[in-house]
C-alpha cells in the first residue's frame, strides 16, 4: 500500500488530478526546500528545478508568483517592470496566507488565491523538470510546456545576469 501523502501534498496531487494531468506527487526523506537540495535529492541539474518564488507588490501587497530555474537568481527590477509597481520579498507568514504553503514547499499551483505568474523562460529548455509540491519534502516533475499551461503565467526573462567586472575609466594610478 502507498504511503498517504501530507496534507498539502495530497492537495497538490488532487489538484493535478483534476485537471486531467497524471503527474506524481513524491514525498522525499531529504529536504527539498532550496532549489539545490532538491536536484541533490532528485538526482538532477539544479537548472531543472523549478522554484516558486513569492514577491509582494510595495503599494498594493499582491502576491506575485516567479518559477524560475534553480540555477537562476530573479533581477527584482525586471519583475518590477513587469508588475508595474515595486517589489519587495515578503516574510514567511504573507507566503503562507497567500499561498497555502509554506516557503520552501511553495507549488506552482493550488494557491488560495489567483497569483500573477511569470515563468522563467530558461525552463523551457528543459524535457523534464521538477517542481515543489506543497512541503519541503514534496516534488512532482512534469514537462515545461505543462507547467506553462498548468500555472497560466507568461514566459518571460527574469535571469539576474551578472555584471563583468571592468578596470576604473581613466590613466593607472602611479604608485
């Protein structure tokens, strides 16, 4: 007999379900709350990690969704434009009230209320990828154009990309 999933896990499970995907719902004995415990855990490239990332509005407090790849940080000034409005990282408890999940078990789905959802166009690249699925021990993988469909977000690039360092303008100081 399988064993039962946690509660969050099963709504997640139900969810996909419901909406006519055979995905599984897996409950893992080693964390998966950052994106790299996660590959570590699966046995994949940190980049097929799909983190759901909560961002909260500045003026208007909505709850914003990012799932991003593993390997990529979020340039906050990208989403910002995106949204309209600034940003800001919200603390544990806005998570939860307007997820349903707490971080580190964040879902693409299943959240207690409409979020506005962008999903990292660097996923696409990826067949397979694995997404969190309602604790930090709980992982489903499902294929990139499903995810899309499954969220409703917008592809879009939010990569953070790192600056080169560069030598200061002007003649070399003498010593």
């Amino acid at each position: 007999m399988a064993k039962e999933l946690r509660a969050s896990a099963q709504r997640v499970q139900d969810i996909l379900q419901s909406r006519g995907f055979s995905f599984q719902v897996r409950e893992l004995a080693a964390s998966t709350r950052t994106a790299q415990e996660a590959a570590a855990a699966i046995g994949c490239d940190v980049a097929q990690i799909a983190k759901s990332l909560v961002f909260k509005t500045r003026v208007t407090h909505r709850p914003v969704l990012v799932v991003a790849s593993g390997a990529n940080r979020v340039d906050e000034s990208l989403l910002a434009a995106l949204v309209g409005e600034a940003i800001e990282k919200p603390d544990a408890a806005f998570v939860r009230e307007r997820t349903g999940f707490a971080v580190g078990g964040v879902a693409p789905i299943g959240h207690t209320e409409p979020l506005e959802t962008f999903v990292d166009q660097d996923l696409l690249e990826f067949e397979a990828i694995w997404a969190a699925a309602g604790t930090p021990y709980a992982v489903f993988q499902l294929n990139s154009a499903d995810l899309v469909t499954l969220t409703g977000g917008k592809v879009v690039s939010v990569k953070k990309l790192e600056r080169e360092k560069t030598e200061p303008y002007g003649p070399p100081s003498s010593s």
